[in-house]
C-alpha cells in the first residue's frame, strides 16, 4: 500500500469541496460564466477552454485552502510526489491498457447504437485551424489532468480510502463520472478510466503517473475524434 491511510482530514472538508465540485462549479462556472463568455466571445471552443482554466484554478485553489494550508499539508498530501523511474513501466501498461478498455466500451456503445459523439470536440472540428487544435489539445491532455488528478484522486480518493481501497475506487470514480454529465456518451469510460486512476494512484503513492496517463489518453482521444 503506498497511498497513506492517515485521516488527514475531516468530513467538513469533505462537505466543503464536494459542495464546490457538485454544486457551485456547475452553477457558476458551467452554466453562468461559460453562457457569459460565449455571449461575449461568441464561440464554444474559446468559451469552453477558459471555463476549463478557470475550473482548474478554482479547483487546485480550494484544495490548498481548505484541505492542505488549514491542516499544515503539503502537495504530497495529495499524491503530488516525485516521479520515479520505475514507474514509468506502470505508466506505460496502465496506459495501453485504458486504451484497450476505452475501445471495447466505445464499441459495446456502438452495438447499442448509443451515440459517442462529443459537444466539446464537434465545436472543435466546426472551427478545426491549427491553433484551435493547439488550444483544445492542451485544454484536454494537460490542464484538465493536472487538476482532475488533484481533486479527485489525490484528495477524495484518499479521502473515502479510510473506508478501503475498493469503496474509495468506486465512490470517487462515481463522483468523476457523474460530473461530467450532460456528456452521457462519456460517462462508462470517465468511470473506468477513473478506477484505473485510483489503482495506478494507490499502486505508485503519486497522482503523477495517473496525471499522465490521463493526458496521454485524452490527447490520443480528442486528436482521433478531430482529426479523423
């Protein structure tokens, strides 16, 4: 086991940054600011990449002012440790592997004939120039990986991991996948993929190897989803 079952924090975080991520982020940022700025910018990429920075700082800020600075933690608190060699083969299993498993629900969605398009990459490939891909890239395999690895496997993975190892993967990867509703197309994928996220979090004790693998898999998936 190497992510710590220290009871670091309380459930008044837990309340308290579960509140931010289910409640006011989708009120204030995913609906009031992100109509805002396409009134203002009148376009759904540039909209959407800025709602997305201004929820990777909202995020990454909450976390450090109400779960690390009140309780005297670090950054490694919630996993961000350095990246070790060995890890590296991890990583690189772990992220064949997710694509493997990204595939087969693609295509069981398929079969059912559910729909795997995706509002985000279809106002991409709308206005497809290279900049734009630039920007949806980085939005997609580096911003939204960093601060998602953050909040939901460094912080509430840890934090339901008092209850075991099994209900910590399953609740904080229910969690990740209900906030990405209304993409319901996403949603069997966002659940796997979060589940490996844990395992490779609690396997490795460092969100940077899931950080990785998460960038790797959401560049290969928007790059084929806009380029194909």
């Amino acid at each position: 086991m190497n992510v710590t079952t220290e009871k670091k924090w309380t459930i008044r975080e837990l309340i308290l940054l579960l509140s931010l991520c289910l409640v006011v982020v989708p009120i204030l940022l995913e609906n009031i600011l992100y109509d805002q700025l396409i009134r203002w910018l009148d376009n759904t990429l540039y909209a959407g990449t800025l709602t997305g920075f201004c929820m990777a700082i909202v995020f990454t800020t909450a976390v450090y002012w109400i779960a690390l600075k009140p309780n005297q933690l670090g950054w490694r608190a919630v996993g961000l440790t350095p990246l070790r060699k060995k890890m590296w083969k991890t990583i690189l299993l772990w992220t064949i592997l997710l694509i493997l498993i990204s595939i087969a629900l693609v295509v069981v969605m398929d079969v059912l004939s559910i729909s795997t398009n995706n509002a985000k990459t279809d106002s991409l490939k709308s206005d497809l120039t290279p900049f734009t891909f630039v920007i949806g890239f980085l939005s997609a395999a580096v911003v939204s990986p960093i601060y998602e690895e953050i909040f939901y496997r460094g912080f509430l993975y840890t934090w339901f991991r008092r209850w075991g190892v099994r209900r910590a993967m399953i609740l904080s990867s229910f969690i990740f996948m209900i906030v990405h509703i209304p993409t319901y197309n996403t949603l069997p994928v966002n659940f796997a993929s979060g589940l490996v996220f844990c395992w490779v979090y609690e396997k490795t004790g460092s969100i940077i190897p899931a950080i990785i693998i998460h960038g790797i898999v959401n560049g290969i998936g928007i790059s084929l989803s806009v380029l194909a």
